[in-house]
C-alpha cells in the first residue's frame, strides 16, 4: 500500500507540474487502462532486460555522433511546439497556430487525448529510469530531478510524436513513410537520451495506437479532422 500512495503522490506531483494547455477530445478516465493490455516491463534479470541493457549501452555510443546527439537533445524538449515543428519537416508543411489553425488544433488537441493515456502505466509500474538504475547523468543532467519522479514506462515522448505521426499521416498520406521515419527515431533519441529503456519505446508505439483508436470514436474529432485535411489541401494548391 505504502508504494502506492507514494507512486500516486508523486504522478500528482508531475502532473502539477506539466498540466496540459490543450482539451483533450477524450477524457483521460474514459480511455483504455493499457495497463490491461500490455505487458509489464521487463524483470530485473531476464533476457529481456538484459536487451535493455546493451541497447543502453548502444545509446552511449550513438552520443559520440554530434549529429545524432543533437537530434536526441531536440527531441529531448517536453514542448508541444517544439514536437510540431520537428515533425512539420516530414509532413511537408509548417503548423502553427498562426499558419494552419485547423491543423494546429487538430493534433494538438489529438495528440493530448493520445498521450493521456501514459499516465496509469506510469504510475502503476513506476519503473526506473536508465540514468537512474546506472546512477549516471542523462544528456540533460537538469531534467534528471524532475524525470525521476515520474515512471519510465512507458515513453511519454515517444507517445507524443508516434501520436503526431498517426494523426499527420492522416492529413498527408503521401508523406507517410518520412512522417513515421521521424517518428521512430525520436522514439531512438529517447534511448540515446539514458532516459528510457528500449522497451519502454517499443511499448510506447502500440500504446499510442491504442489511443489514436480511441480518438475515432469521437465525433468531435472527426469533425476537426475534416477540417485539418481541407486546410491541408488548400495549403497545398489541391
């Protein structure tokens, strides 16, 4: 009981301190617990996690590349913006607020209903981070504290940009393969990072697919959707 209300006490704590700026068109109670639909994350030793290990180890090496290292430390910023405009690049068009209003408020608004679902695998399983079981710094020492008060599976980033893929795929079809490129390796960036297990990334895409089926259940959505994909081919000249 005592590590429940402790997991519980600080998901409030992280949730206070990142509260979402968009209305999610689903409330968070009434999408799929994947808890129940997932499997924990790996024992501490198994083969599995033994996986984890040498891909935490490949991450380190992947830092030795300035470039990649620098893509992992972009990826690395909570900041739903930030996300657009690195996904923006593959979709082909710049979303803003001021540019492409119904597309701006179609995934931002979608990618909040998806995202909130990482909240009770969070805290249920309130697993370790990397950087925390190794007792070394990830490539963003100043995030560590808050980090570490939040569960590492699954990956919040990496749902929030596989979310971003799914729904701009849906917008842009033809950009599909460079979108979901992108998308996987932000995904990478956060094992690069030290600040996820690569098995809190490969849960983190079935998860966010779990909530993108959810989001077609609301009209409200579809609605926007269709907003989004005019506004799209109307940027676009067709």
């Amino acid at each position: 009981m005592k590590r429940i209300i402790t997991a519980a006490a600080i998901l409030c704590c992280t949730l206070a301190l990142h509260a979402q700026k968009y209305k999610p068109y689903i409330p968070e109670e009434d999408l799929p617990n994947v808890v129940n639909c997932i499997p924990a994350p790996p024992a501490d030793p198994s083969s599995e996690f033994d996986r984890d290990i040498v891909r935490y180890m490949w991450g380190k090496q992947q830092r030795k590349d300035p470039e990649r290292l620098r893509m992992a430390v972009r990826d690395a910023v909570w900041s739903m913006d930030t996300t657009l405009v690195i996904m923006s690049e593959p979709f082909g068009l710049n979303v803003s607020k001021e540019e492409t209003p119904q597309i701006y408020e179609l995934l931002t608004r979608g990618i909040t209903t998806i995202e909130d679902i990482r909240f009770r695998p969070k805290a249920h399983y309130f697993r370790t981070r990397p950087f925390a079981y190794f007792g070394e710094p990830s490539i963003l020492p100043e995030d560590d504290q808050w980090l570490a008060t939040e569960g590492s599976y699954p990956s919040g980033h990496t749902i929030r940009a596989w979310a971003c893929a799914l729904l701009m795929a849906e917008i842009n079809p033809d950009a599909a393969e460079a979108i979901f490129a992108r998308a996987w390796a932000y995904g990478e960036s956060r094992v690069i990072s030290g600040c996820h297990w690569q098995s809190d990334v490969d849960a983190s895409r079935p998860v966010a697919s779990i909530g993108y089926a959810a989001l077609q259940t609301s009209d409200e959505f579809r609605a926007q959707m269709k907003k989004a994909q005019k506004e799209f081919r109307k940027l676009r000249g067709k």
